[in-house]
C-alpha cells in the first residue's frame, strides 16, 4: 500500500489526509483526491529540489528516545491510573497546556482545529482503552499531569506528556516516567518516546530520566496546492 488514509487527522485538517513511509509513492500523487495532505516519513530529508517538486511546504525533524526498562526507580508523587472523574480535569490542563506538536508548528494549518484534535485524541482514551493506557500524578489531591502510552506487546510508546501549568518544576514528568517503569520492568522491555527536534526541554528531560537516542525521523508535510 502505498498511501494510508487518516481519517481522524482529516476532520481537523478539513482535507484528505494521507500517510506514507515509501519514497515510490511520490510519484503517484497525482492519484490523490485533492485537496489532499500528506504526511511523508523518511529517515532522510528530501532534498529542496525535491519539496519544490512534490509541494512539501513544512518539515519537521523528531528524534526518537528509548529506555530500558530494567529495574524499580524512586517515584517522588503519587501516580495511579486515570478513572472517568478525572476526564473534565484532564481536559482543562490539555487546554492550558503549550503544544509543540509539528501540526502546530505548520502556519498552513488551523491553530485551533489543532487544539481540537490533541485533545479528542487524549481523552479518545475514554471511548477505545485497547492498547492505551493513561496514568495520572497527583500533588495535594491535585491532577499534577499525566502520561498516555501504547502498549505494543514488548515495548510501551509514551503518545502524550503533560504537566499542569500549575505545577512545573515538581517533578511531575520523572515521577510518571518512574511510575511506569516500576510497573512494566518486569514484562515490558522498553519506553520509546518521540519529541520535536527544537523541542530543547523534552530532549533534556528525556535524557535526565536515563532516555537515549535511538534514530531521528523527517516528517514532511506535502500539499496539494
């Protein structure tokens, strides 16, 4: 297959998107309903003479970051796993929370449908829990942050961080980082987590919690027009 569709991204970006991993499928954009957005993954950037080419108006860098999972760590807040009363808490820290996402970071798109689409995708957590598992820290009561993750089998993949505004430089970040190795060491091989190449703080946070750097990867945004 050389196009994969992406229905959940279409509503928000409000054309026909599509993903691809394979360089071939450049050549047959054409097919392509339009307007259409492509999402192209490789390990090498294309060249200028090629986004020229193809339309690809944005590019982002995401470097990969892994752990391994080995043995129990000190956790330094409470953390436990998100019930259905933490739902509206949850929705308000997403809103106040900054989004370094390469969506956000395309002028080409709709900041606000954006915004839209972080959120439904958090929270999708209460609608399909297959796979997924969301892990909330507390500070005096208080939803703190939280972690959301895929669990493929072997490995667990962090989909989400986030810390409330309110509650910076607590150690809300490590201490779900922690609390998640305490519980998935023992079954679990390894946490793999992705963040945007100028993303400095989660690069620095990723690294402090003992994350290191396994690959990189280009995300280029093409458009139809």
């Amino acid at each position: 297959m050389l196009f994969e569709k992406d229905l959940f991204l279409q509503k928000f970006v409000k054309k026909n998107c599509y993903k691809s991993k394979n360089k071939k499928s450049l050549s047959y954009l054409k097919k392509l309903k339009k307007p259409y957005f492509l999402t192209y993954v490789s390990k090498k950037k294309l060249t200028k003479k090629e986004q020229e080419h193809f339309n690809c108006k944005f590019y982002s860098k995401l470097i990969i970051f892994k752990k391994i999972l080995t043995k129990k760590e000190a956790v330094l807040n409470k953390c436990r796993l998100a019930s259905k009363k933490d739902k509206v808490s949850l929705e308000k820290i997403i809103n106040k929370s900054k989004n370094y996402s390469r969506f956000f970071q395309d002028n080409r798109i709709n900041k606000r449908n954006i915004k839209k689409f972080r959120k439904e995708w958090i929270i999708g957590y209460y609608k399909n829990k297959k796979n997924r598992k969301l892990i909330i820290c507390e500070i005096k009561k208080k939803i703190a942050g939280f972690i959301l993750l895929k669990d493929d089998t072997n490995y667990l993949r962090i989909e989400q961080i986030i810390t409330n505004p309110r509650f910076m430089r607590k150690g809300v970040g490590s201490s779900l980082i922690s609390y998640v190795n305490n519980i998935y060491f023992s079954n679990r091989n390894y946490l793999s987590a992705g963040t945007q190449s100028n993303n400095q703080h989660a690069i620095k946070f990723y690294k402090k919690n003992k994350f290191f750097k396994e690959n990189q990867l280009f995300y280029q945004h093409i458009y139809s027009n």
